[in-house]
C-alpha cells in the first residue's frame, strides 16, 4: 500500500500530498502525517484516496465524538481539533483571494467561532425505508454515497433533535407512506422546533393518526410539503408559536418560517452581526443598503444602530416577511424587491453611503459591476463561498478602486469543510 507524506489541507478538508508527480488529496489524513492510503479516483494528474493507516500522527489529530464519523457525509473534519480547523479555513481564504482575485488583505480579521458540537439549528435530513436495515433510515447521506446513513444519534444536532432520529425511524417504519417521504427539514426556534415532511403522496387517516401522537409525544410541530418549499404547511399542532430567534445585543427578533433560509448556528450569526455592523459602523445621516438582505438578520440590527437602512433582497415572500419583522421590532428599516443578479437592475439601486452583501454561492458580481463614482465609501461582504468572494474582491480592487481593508473566516459550520468569511472594503483615497 502507498505511502505519502501531508503537506497540507484542501478546502474539503482533505489531506494533500504529492506522489510520483501528481496531487494526491487523502481524506482522513493531516499535515506533517505520514499516512498508508487507498485511492479511490485515479486521474493523469491527481488521485483521491482514503487514509488506511497513520504512520507518524499529527498533534492536531483528535479522537471524532460521532461513531458514525467516516461513513455519515455531514461532517468531514471530526479528527481534527478545532483551532487546526479554524487555521485551515483561514488559509483557504487567504489563497483563494490571491490565486483568484489576486488580492491580499491589508488586516486578518479574528476569526469567528463558537460552540463545536449541537449547533445545527437547521438540517436536511434524507430519508429512505430499506428493508434489508430493518426499516426507516433517517440521516444524512453517506460520505461518496446517496445511500442514508446509518444513524441513530448526531453529535452537531440539538440534543432534543438527535434523541428524534430513533422516534422518528419507528414513525416512518409504521406509516403507509414510508416510500414516499424522502425528506424531513428540521427548524429549531427559541420555543418551538418543525419538522417539515415532504411528502410525495398524502398521508392517510392512519398515517395522520401517528403523526399527531408523535408530535404531542416529542413536543415538535410537523408540518407537511407535498410540492416545493411553498407548499409547506403546518399540520399538528396548529396553535404552536412562531419560530425565531433573538439578536439580544440589538434588542431584535426575527421571525422565520421553517422553509426561509436562516444561519444554522445561531451563536455564531449572533457573533457575525455584532461584527459585521460594527465593521461597518452607520453613522447618523449615513443611507446604508443590505443587499439580498433576506428576513433582515442584518438590515434590522443595522436599523437600530442608524436609521436609513433599505433591505434589497429578490424574493417576494422574504421581502414581505422582512418587513413583518421591522414591525414587530419597531424598526424603521424599509425593504424593496430587486433582482441583484442583474446589473441594470443594480443599477437603479438607491444611493448609499455604506453597504452590507450578504449573496448566495454565487457572489454578488453583478452589484459590482453596477457600483460607479458615486458608489459607497464602505462595503462590508458577508460570504459563504472563498471562492466567488474572491472573484469579487478581484473585480472591486482592481477595477472598482478600493482596497481589501480587512478579511477572515466565519466558523459557522464546525467539522465541515464549509467557510464562511467576511471581509471589508474601503475606496481608496
């Protein structure tokens, strides 16, 4: 069996080495380790393998809590303590904006962590009734696979909603169903958790019978989805309050419904806003714009601090919900529909003084390329992609004329191989 010596990680949190002149990028393994491993894809000019045995261990090396861990796909990085995560993270920013946006950061930011375990307040749970298991498998997916694992507990789920995976295999083992219902979304608010059903056909009275008695019997609201994620409606109990979540520092609480894309760690979101709006820091008289600004998580914080502030996000429902949050907060953040993937319609954005992007994967180029001599002073970039950011880091510096102030990770997804980031941007001069 090969043997390599690790010289790094990999934005997937794999270990790479170089073998006979190619790229060999090992899951499980570390740098500084030697490892004996397995390849998996054999290419001309790299190979994917598993690491089969350890040879000479790195001291970052840590024992995984999950007994599911290498055969669940959720996490990828259980073996490696947590400040080696957040470091390596870092470096995968920190490269992708001068390999791809050819910039470098003039400061790096703290890095933003919290809690490493139970902090998954959203999951996509994957469903599939396979009899030669014995039943129900309720998880996520294998790791190279679209089989569901195995799972009877998960270490980065609330409590309460680990203890569910077992109830809920003995639900949907017992309903008429159980062939078509691939999918259960979980939803966890400061009073209340959801879980989301889709469902391919409609349940029955039977089925109905045990879904209510699971829900009286756990404490959750289910509710139902038999189309996309606008077809999701509450079925039992239907006098449950709503789910939020709190933003204490702000003095703020946002609504959400269990479909809406909110932050998964609601620790660390706390922490992110905090310095996100201190990073920008509004002014008085200052017009600030948060662009796809969703429920508000940063347009009504941002709203107590200065007054001006205009959410622009490009769904409809969000938009109207946005506003149901300012108020219920009392704030006077306003909130506008616009597509921020087309320039023209950037383009037409109000002026402002400073701006918050907080874009899907796909970045927020178009808004960029939209910004002209009266652009904002200030532009503080929330992403979830090093990728992208850097691409628009790139386009900002060099052709935007501002300068990378200040950048650094998020680490909202521990034992994932996920970065998040943040960064700052100042017009030069």
């Amino acid at each position: 069996m090969p043997e390599a010596r690790v010289e790094s990680l990999d934005r997937e949190g794999r270990g790479v080495a170089r073998c006979e002149g190619k790229a060999v990028f090992i899951e499980g393994a570390l740098p500084g380790e030697t490892v004996e491993y397995a390849a998996y894809l054999r290419k001309p000019s790299y190979e994917l393998a598993t690491a089969v045995r350890v040879l000479r261990e790195s001291s970052a090396r840590t024992a995984p809590r999950c007994p599911h861990f290498g055969v669940c796909g959720g996490c990828a990085m259980q073996h490696v303590d947590p400040a080696t995560q957040v470091a390596a993270k870092q470096r995968v920013l920190e490269d992708a904006l001068w390999h791809v946006g050819r910039v470098r950061p003039e400061q790096i930011l703290r890095a933003i962590h919290g809690l490493a375990w139970r902090y998954r307040h959203r999951a996509r749970l994957s469903v599939r009734h396979v009899a030669k298991k014995g039943g129900a498998l309720v998880g996520f997916r294998e790791r190279h696979s679209t089989f569901v694992a195995d799972l009877h507990s998960c270490e980065v789920l609330p409590r309460h909603v680990s203890a569910l995976i077992d109830p809920l295999r003995e639900l949907i083992g017992r309903l008429s169903i159980r062939q078509r219902l691939p999918q259960i979304e979980v939803a966890v608010g400061e009073a209340l958790t959801v879980l989301v059903l889709r469902v391919l056909d409609p349940p029955d009275a039977a089925d109905e019978a045990a879904l209510r008695e699971f829900a009286e019997a756990h404490g959750v609201q289910l509710w139902l989805q038999p189309g996309g994620p606008e077809t999701a409606h509450p079925f039992h109990p239907l006098d449950a309050p709503d789910l939020c979540y709190a933003l204490p520092e702000f003095g703020v609480r946002i609504h959400f419904g269990p479909t809406d894309f909110t932050q998964v760690n609601h620790a660390v979101n706390a922490v992110l806003v905090r310095r996100a709006v201190g990073l920008l820091d509004p002014r008085p008289g200052e017009r600030v714009l948060d662009l796809f600004c969703g429920l508000g998580n940063f347009t009504l914080p941002l709203a107590a601090r200065a007054g001006a502030v205009v959410g622009v996000e490009g769904s409809e429902a969000l938009v109207k919900r946005a506003r149901r949050n300012a108020a219920a907060n009392g704030l006077p953040a306003q909130f506008v529909v616009a597509n921020l993937f087309d320039e023209h319609a950037c383009a037409a954005l109000p002026r402002c003084d400073k701006m918050l992007l907080d874009p899907p994967r796909e970045g927020a180029v178009a808004v960029i390329k939209a910004l002209d001599g009266d652009a904002p002073a200030r532009i503080v970039y929330v992403s979830c992609d090093p990728a992208t950011l850097a691409r628009d880091a790139g386009v900002l510096v060099h052709a935007r004329g501002y300068r990378l102030a200040a950048a650094g990770v998020v680490n909202m997804f521990p034992h994932t191989a996920h970065v998040e980031s943040l960064a700052v941007f100042e017009r030069a001069g």
